[in-house]
C-alpha cells in the first residue's frame, strides 16, 4: 500500500506506562496515516462495497491530572473507505479545543470521569471550561454528507470530512446550536426524512431537552424534558412518528452531588422510564411509560406496532457491578466497563400507547451489546441486529453476534484469543433486495500479530469468517463508536456542496 505520514502530535504519555487502558489494545497512536490501495492479506474486496466507514477512538496524548479513565482520551476518526474493488485509510485527531489548548500546554488541563472537578483547579490554577473535557471522542454519525462526532457527557459537535477525517470546524446550526447545554452522543438520522434527532441532559432544571435539525440543517425543534433531578441518559431512539427518551435509576448520587462529588449509584428501588414524545411535538406532549428498574446504555431500535410501541435494547442486569472480576488493582476503578459484570443482554420493551402498559421479555441469554442494524431499517420492524461480545472483566471485543429477533437464532464468529474488534457497521449490497443483503465492516486490534485490520463479513453469513482483511499501516487503539456512510450518498453532497459554492451559496 502508499503511504504518508501526515503528522505527528507531541505526547507526554510516560514510556514506561502501565495503565491498561493505555497499553497493550488500548496503545494510542500519535500518528496521522494517509494509506491508499491497502493491502488485502485475506479473501478479495467485494466491488458492490461502496462508502466509508468511520470510528471514532479515545486516544490520549497526554498523562491525566491523576486518575485516567478511558472516556477522557482525545478524539480520533478513522477511515476507510471502499470503492471499486480497493480501499483506502485514513486517521486523525479531532482538532476539539480541548485537544489544541491541551497540545499547546502539553500537558492535561482538565478533570476526567475518576477525577473531581476541582481537581483541574488546584493543579492548574484555572477552572477549565465544564466539568471535563470535551474530547468529542464518542461517536461518530453522518448527516448531509458531513461526519459529526460528539461526546457522551453533551459538548460541542465537531464537522468532518468523512473522507479525509480532516476537522473542518463546530457545527453552528445558523448560530442556533445550543451552547449552553451542548448535545449528548448518539445523535440519531433517518436517512428517509433527512431529520437528525438528538437530546442533551445537566445538571440543571429541566435536566433535559430533545431536539430535531431538519433536512437543511437547521435546528427546527427544541424542548425541555422535565426530569425528577440530574440523570446520566446515553442513548434515544426514534419510530417513524416518535421519539423515544429514557430516564434510568442510575445517576450521580444527589447528596454527594451536592458536595461536588460525582459518584454514580443504581437506585433498584426506582422504575426505568421511558418518555415517548411526537418528533416535532411539546413538553406537554410527553406520556411516560414505567418499567423493571435497569440501565439501557445503547438502544438498538424502535418502531411503532399497532397502538404499541416496540424498542429493542440492552438491559444490565447489574447496572452497578462491584468490581471488573478480574482481582487486580483497578477493580472498582473499570468495573463499569465488563459487559459481563454488568450482564448486559438483548431485550425487548412494548409500550402500549392506549393502555400507558408497558410489557418486556428477554431476546437473548447472551452476553452482548453494541447492536447495530441496516440504517434503511431504522425506525422501522428490523429482523437482525449486530452485537459485539465482550472480554470478560475488560471493555475490549471479542466477537461478533447476529441476532435474529424473529426466529431467537443467533450467529457467531469469534475473533480469536489477543485480537479484539470495533463496534461493526452495516453497509447495505449495491443492489441489494433483502434486510441482511450486504457487509459488516469492523476494524481489529491483533495483539498477536502486532497489527491491525479493516474485516468485511458477509451480513447474511457472518459465522462463514471474513470475506476479506486487509491491513492497516499501524496497529491502532481499541475503539468503539462507529457509523457506515454510502459512497453514492456522499457524492451526492459532495456536487450538491460544488454547485453551491459555484453559484455562491
């Protein structure tokens, strides 16, 4: 494969580091790759994958204040992209303002998720702007044809280029973007309206608001969502007609909150609630819905049944797990990280919209989360969704789960011992006719190999292995959060952007 080193950020990271989630599959990269025709090691590029897939990475540059917590690294996009039967790569860092002052002082300014706030005070002198980081190192979508990413506890969202990963700025929304209270990760597109959908949550009355950016980026929709107090919500989910907010029983606990101690705690004693509200409807349009007291950190879909209203997602069966089980020193520290601690499983949620009942059951016994699904099917009856498994004690992936919510069927591929994956993304067959007719793409860590893969799988097969692997210029940092963008899709922006810059829109 070509090459370039695009550059190379200065890091203060200690050589002889031992955390372990800044060693070993969790190593950050400092360097920004530009690799075009990579090299297939295994199996052949299918020439009906056309577009891009994006993830988004937390990669530290520099020591934290005192306790690092994986959620505080920098925000890393890569890229690969396929078309007519070859692939390209691309990485950078998301140039957030925290990332550029952090760069200039070379060291960090901030308090991370282990740390008080005062922290960054008495270390620094100065107050940093919020209570951590906006790394922007969450997710990453694709709305008009322009990568967002965003981060889990509400900031800024940041543009880039979803083929060069280049940051090209905030996103404004026509200097409506609610600054004040930032937007939350896991944005939502419906690719059949063009609508983006997203909430923000704080520490502040009302606690939350949802919001709606139409098809020509302008924020069009904007309202509270009252809550009891502070919570620590990190997903929606959308139908056709509504959108979907929780309020989960796990949150800062509010006496220790008001000391300025961030500690999260499960409340089993509350319900799980879930409010569902028309996409462009009003505060006073929200009905609430009460079901078995859990935490759902990702929802997988949702859709409207009749008079019901169906979401699938993860449920923990131990939100609050008391260690990593792994008997070493960062038990407590990470032991909200094992999938397997907190027995997170597939599951189903009817809310009945003339009954205000609301009626759940388990999908599956296995331990999975992550799930993605074909975009065309969003909002929309899905049959199959795409999870990634998990290594126990540890927040690393270890595998791929295709579960088939209308037959309880599941289909499996292992990644191997030493060798962990991203969260995969569906990238429906140029042409194709049914719901799994297409690929899973995912990028791997290979401990063993000391490198890593972009891996394409066979939607509709994914226990037959990969279609094809081809190799990375280096190997990259474990990661999560990732999103699948159409080629014709891109190029459809790309000339709608060139004519208008040709007439001087």
């Amino acid at each position: 494969m070509d090459v370039d080193v695009v550059g190379r950020l200065l890091s203060t990271l200690p050589v002889d580091d031992d955390h372990p989630y800044r060693t070993g599959p969790w190593r950050p990269q400092r360097t920004e790759w530009k690799a075009d025709d990579l090299d297939v090691v295994e199996g052949q590029i299918p020439t009906d994958l056309d577009g891009v897939y994006l993830r988004n990475t937390e990669n530290p540059l520099h020591p934290s204040i005192k306790n690092y917590h994986p959620f505080d690294g920098d925000g890393m996009i890569h890229v690969v992209g396929f078309r007519d039967g070859k692939a390209f790569y691309r990485n950078r860092f998301i140039q957030t303002d925290g990332l550029m002052a952090e760069a200039t002082e070379g060291r960090a300014l901030w308090a991370g998720l282990a740390e008080p706030p005062s922290i960054a005070l008495r270390e620094n002198g100065w107050g940093a702007r919020g209570r951590m980081k906006d790394a922007s190192s969450t997710d990453v979508i694709v709305h008009r044809g322009t990568a967002l990413t965003s981060f889990y506890q509400c900031g800024d969202l940041y543009r880039v280029d979803p083929m060069s990963a280049e940051t090209l700025g905030k996103e404004s929304w026509s200097g409506r973007f609610p600054f004040e209270w930032g937007v939350s990760a896991h944005p939502k597109v419906d690719d059949r309206t063009g609508e983006m959908l997203f909430f923000n949550y704080g520490k502040d009355a009302p606690y939350m608001h949802y919001g709606v950016v139409d098809e020509r980026n302008e924020l069009v929709h904007y309202v509270d969502i009252p809550l009891p107090g502070p919570r620590l919500p990190h997903d929606m989910a959308f139908t056709e007609n509504f959108a979907i907010l929780g309020d989960f029983p796990l949150f800062w606990e509010p006496e220790l909150l008001a000391k300025g101690a961030h500690v999260a705690r499960f409340h089993p004693e509350l319900p799980t609630r879930f409010a569902v509200i028309p996409r462009r409807g009003q505060s006073s349009d929200i009905r609430w819905f009460e079901a078995e007291s859990t935490f759902v950190l990702h929802f997988v879909n949702a859709y409207e049944d009749g008079d019901e209203i169906v979401i699938d997602g993860f449920f923990q069966g131990d939100p609050e797990p008391a260690d990593n089980g792994l008997g070493d020193r960062w038990q407590r520290a990470f032991r909200f990280l094992a999938l397997d601690r907190m027995q997170a499983r597939l599951h189903r949620w009817r809310l009945d919209l003339v009954t205000g009942l609301v009626k759940e059951e388990p999908l599956s016994d296995s331990i999975t989360e992550f799930g993605i699904i074909n975009a065309a099917y969003a909002g929309r009856q899905h049959r199959y969704s795409y999870a990634a498994s998990g290594k126990p004690g540890w927040f690393l992936f270890d595998g791929l789960v295709k579960h088939d919510v209308l037959t309880g069927s599941e289909e499996r591929y292992a990644f191997g011992d030493g060798v962990y994956g991203s969260e995969t993304a569906m990238a429906p067959r140029i042409g194709g006719t049914s719901e799994d007719d297409g690929y899973l793409v995912t990028l791997t860590t290979d401990m063993n190999a000391d490198a890593s893969y972009a891996v394409v799988f066979d939607a509709a097969r994914v226990g037959d292995g990969p279609v094809c692997k081809l190799r990375l210029p280096e190997r990259i940092a474990s990661g999560t959060h990732s999103t699948w963008a159409p080629g014709a899709e891109l190029r459809r922006w790309q000339t709608a952007d060139s004519a208008a810059d040709a007439v001087g829109l």
